[in-house]
C-alpha cells in the first residue's frame, strides 16, 4: 500500500493521515481526499485508481485539477467546503469519452481541531446517463453520515463532562436531555442515510450488471454456433461461468445489505432437496472434473414435505459446493449426502452433509468463517479469490427456514464437513412473498431451453450492446423482433404493429418500463417481461404490479429468456 501522507503542495513536508483515511481505503466508491490551497492530492483508494486508470503513485502529490477532465471548475466548489464547511455536488457532461458520460462529484469536508475543516473528501462517480435522484442520494448520504459523525461525537464528549462533573446534578440533568434529544435526531439521520444508501446500491448495482448483458448472452450464442471447434466453445462456456460468477458477488453484495436491514424475503413452496441438489452439482461440476475432482451424491433422507424457498435453499447447497470445489486440490473428493434426523429440540429435521478431503479448516478459525468478508482468517485464500460472503449469506438463508450450520474439521489438509440442518414442520413468521417469476441468479448449467414457437416481440432497450445481442439472439432463434430504444418508440410501434409479448427494461430514457408495461398491456393486451439491472424485492413487486409474468435481473442468461419466453408461450396456448 502507499504511503497515506502527502504534501499538502508542491516541496512540502508531508502531513499525517487523516481519521478519514482508513474509510476512505476500504470503501466500495472511488474517492480521493485533499488539502491545502492548491488542493492536493493527499490519499487515494483503489476504486478511485481503477476509474482513472492509474497508480496511486502518480496521483499522490498533484493537484486535483491536474488528475480529472476540468478539473479547474471543481476549484471554486474546494474552495467553499473549506469556507462553509457543507458538502457540494458538480456534474459535468465529459463529450470527449467515445459515448458520452456524466462526472458527478460529491465533496465534503474532513474536520481536524475546532470542528474546522481540514481536508475535503471527494467521491468521483462515472454514469452514463445523467439521473438527478443518484446525484440526490449521494448528496443526502454524505450529510446524513456528516450527521451523524458530528452527533456522535457530541454524545461522546457530553459523555465524558458527565463523568467529570457527577456532583453537578442539575447540569447533568440538562445535558442528558440534550444527549437523548441529539440520539432522536442521529435515529432520524441513520435512518434516512439507510433509505438513500438502499437507493444508491440499487442503481450501482443497475450500473454494473447492464454491461454484462451483451457479453453473457454473446458468449453463450457463440458457444451454441456449431462452426467453432470444440476447444473454443469450451472457451466460451468458460467465459459464460466467469460472467455468471461476476453477478453473483454482486448479488451477494446486495443480499448481505438486505440481511443486515431484514429484507431478504422468502418464496415458500413444497421443496425436493435431492433435485436441488441436482440441480447445484451440475452447476459445479465442469470446475469438478477440471480439477479430476470427484462429486459423489448420497440421498438417504425422504422426499418432499419440506417447506422452503427452493432458489434460497439451492443457493446454499451450491455456496457449500462452490467451496469444497474451490479449496479441494486436484485428484479429491467431494460428497454430498442427505438423510432424516432429530434436532436439538426433537423436532423432524433434514440433515444435509457437504463433506471433501481439500485443504481443511484451521480449528482456531471455525468461529469466524460464518462472518462476512473474514473467509476465516484468510489461512490459504487469497489464491482461490471470492469475498468471504457466501457462507454469511448461507447460515443467514438457513436461519430464516429455522435451521442451523455448522463446520467442522481436524485441521488444516485434513479436510471439512459442512452439516446443515431443516427443520421440516418449521412454522414461518413471515407468509410467502408474492408471485413473479424471478431469477434468483446462480451460474447456470451446461444445456439450454431450445426455442418453440415463434412469436412476434417488441424489444425495448436503451442500452444499444443489449439491444443488439438480445436481438440477434431471439431473430436467431425464429422469432420476429422489433427494436427499439424509447418509450415513446414501443408506444408507436405497438399501434402499428402487432405482437405476442413485450420484454422491456426498466430504466428508460423517457420513462419508466413499468408504465410503458401498464400502457401497452390496458390499450393492446399484451404480456410483458421486465429486463433490468434492478432486481430489489420492491422491484419485482412493482414488476408484478405492473402486469409482468416475469422479472429477469441481468445479466440474463440464454436458457434463462428462452425459458421465460417458452412459459408465456404455454400460458397461450
């Protein structure tokens, strides 16, 4: 890492790292802090360096007008954090970039002694298109979090006068009615920060799946060409699971912020573990048998009378997988098994056993591996990658069903077992979600839905790489496609044309899909799939409201369209 102190300008001595820094290392967005007049560059993080494309050495020391496109107009507003010590925002439209794109700064300041400012904190965000609610977001996190530091700190110093000056009672009396008035007011503040920090991962998370799209559903048409060899659309497949793998850890990203503020809601129904099982093996298998790893399957429990959330349960079994294929060395062996048991209160249970000879748990570890981000230490894992979410999100997934997780092991090269037990007549506090098929996204297995029927579709999407994949793929697969980029475009083509089914995004340039669903479904009847970056429980809910059959989160996968589409077409029929 680099040193965190910098000069605050040209020739000067360096200045030691703010309270800021640490946040500011660690922190998912890219953000830069600097000091001084001449406002210089005194830490940087690595989010920052990616989206500038350069080392953290080259940026520690310069001006920041030096190091971002006119950088001279963000001046003014530096200048004023330090004289007003409120934040500011700056947009500005960069024609330069081969499509255009929007800069929107947010900057804040740094307090040092006397509660004055020191250093001015910036966050540097990179859309492509300009949406005032995220500029809005960004604006009311940052003083909410501003908020609630200042608070905090307030109720720490009231704190320590209350311990100096006990004798004093009329005075304590006064400060904790203001302690208990600044903590309503740190609640509302938290509160609110919660609410525009649930809205900013929405639309990062829109951000960063759109791209993926094109090149998922380009890989897997490719792969299918029967014109390549083998050994490339191997390839291909590969790139495919990369893919899928990507938007799993931004799911998982998503899902570990939805346990944490109680939202991650269950789709409950009869579930048959084995098929999940199944279904979680083929998924992990051609990593097995790239490293001659051994899947061995064992179901000794009763089928049925299980009542769950089948992707969620699906998801665990394939996080357990995923990692005994991960840490198992090549020529091992992994075993899955699953048989009838008691649980510690004597209730039915199911027990599923995932177990493999790979490289072992230290026991010292077994505590924190459940912990999210900790991967148990990180005793081994940094060649084998991933973010330490999927066993957090795995024991929160099976608490939710009323059961429980555990690992165990002898030691490191000793191997581990992971046991999880479900309870099969637990009584849920929540009632089931409603209806609309979604992708609760897991990299999909090797094969695909063929295409039935052809049908006529309208494909509306803005964003031009998904809109030409997708239409490549559906014209390839017989059907007759009319693309288009707008609301306004969907609008006059369906009173034109007709079709069988609309698939739409959600984010339009001239409105909303959802509305564009509504209007086309009252004036022509027709079915609607939603294809978006958003995949919220309030967003599926809204999809659903909005008259949709389907809610597919990108990227979405070929077999995952095709077998939407081969839904509505039996709907019909």
């Amino acid at each position: 890492m680099e040193p965190t102190t910098s000069p605050t300008s040209a020739g000067q001595a360096c200045a030691p790292p703010s309270l800021a820094a640490p946040v500011i290392e660690y922190a998912p967005l890219a953000m830069v802090e600097v000091e001084g007049p001449d406002h210089v560059v005194c830490f940087v993080n690595a989010a920052f360096c990616r989206l500038l494309q350069a080392r953290r050495g080259d940026l520690i020391g310069k001006r920041f007008a030096e190091i971002v496109r006119n950088g001279d107009q963000c001046v003014p507003l530096l200048d004023r954090v330090y004289r007003t010590g409120e934040c500011e925002t700056h947009v500005e439209l960069d024609h330069a970039a081969p499509t255009p794109v929007y800069w929107l700064y947010a900057m804040w300041p740094a307090l040092g002694p006397g509660a004055r400012p020191e250093r001015v904190v910036i966050q540097l965000t990179k859309a492509p298109d300009s949406h005032p609610t995220l500029s809005a977001m960004n604006e009311a996190l940052l003083i909410s979090g501003l908020r609630q530091h200042d608070l905090r700190e307030a109720a720490e110093k009231l704190n320590a006068n209350l311990a100096a000056e006990v004798a004093e009672r009329q005075r304590t009396a006064a400060a904790l009615s203001a302690a208990n008035a600044e903590l309503k007011l740190a609640q509302l503040a938290a509160e609110r920060a919660s609410q525009a920090k649930d809205g900013f991962f929405a639309a990062l998370s829109h951000e960063l799946r759109t791209p993926l799209t094109p090149v998922l559903i380009t890989a897997a048409s490719l792969r299918e060409d029967p014109r390549f060899p083998a050994d490339v659309r191997e390839e291909l497949a590969m790139i495919e699971r990369n893919i899928a793998l990507e938007a799993r850890l931004i799911d998982d990203l998503l899902d570990v912020t939805r346990i944490a503020h109680g939202k991650l809601q269950l789709r409950l129904q009869s579930c048959d573990v084995a098929i999940l099982i199944g279904y979680a093996v083929e998924i992990v298998q051609p990593d097995a048998r790239h490293k001659n790893i051994a899947v061995e399957c064992n179901f000794a429990a009763r089928a049925g009378d299980l009542i769950g959330d089948p992707a969620r349960l699906q998801q665990v079994i394939w996080n357990l997988l995923r990692n005994a294929v991960r840490f198992t060395p090549s020529g091992g062996k992994i075993s899955i098994a699953t048989r009838d048991d008691t649980g510690p209160a004597g209730q039915d249970c199911l027990r599923i056993e995932v177990s493999d000879t790979g490289i072992g748990i230290d026991p010292s570890c077994l505590d924190r591996i459940f912990v999210p981000f900790d991967q148990g230490g990180g005793t081994g894992n940094t060649a084998t990658g991933g973010l330490g979410l999927g066993l957090s999100i795995a024991q929160a997934v099976v608490a939710m069903h009323g059961g429980r997780i555990a690992a165990h092991s002898a030691g490191l090269n000793r191997g581990s077992t992971f046991v999880v037990e479900l309870p099969r007549n637990h009584t849920f506090t929540e009632p089931a979600s409603g209806s609309v098929a979604a992708n609760h996204r897991l990299p999909a297995p090797a094969g695909a839905v063929g295409p039935a029927t052809r049908l006529r579709l309208l494909l509306v999407e803005d964003h031009a790489a998904t809109l030409n994949a997708v239409s490549r793929l559906l014209r390839r697969d017989g059907h007759t496609i009319v693309a288009v980029g707008t609301a306004a475009e969907a609008v006059k083509a369906a009173e034109v044309g007709e079709f069988d089914c609309v698939v739409s995004d959600i984010g339009l340039p001239d409105g909303s899909g959802l509305e564009l669903m509504k209007t086309l479904r009252a004036r022509h009847g027709l079915r609607g799939i939603a294809l978006s970056g958003y995949g919220r429980e309030a967003d599926l809910i809204q999809a659903r409201e909005a008259g949709c059959v389907a809610h597919l989160t990108k990227p979405v996968a070929i077999a995952e369209l095709r077998a939407t589409i081969a839904s509505i077409q039996a709907c019909e029929k």
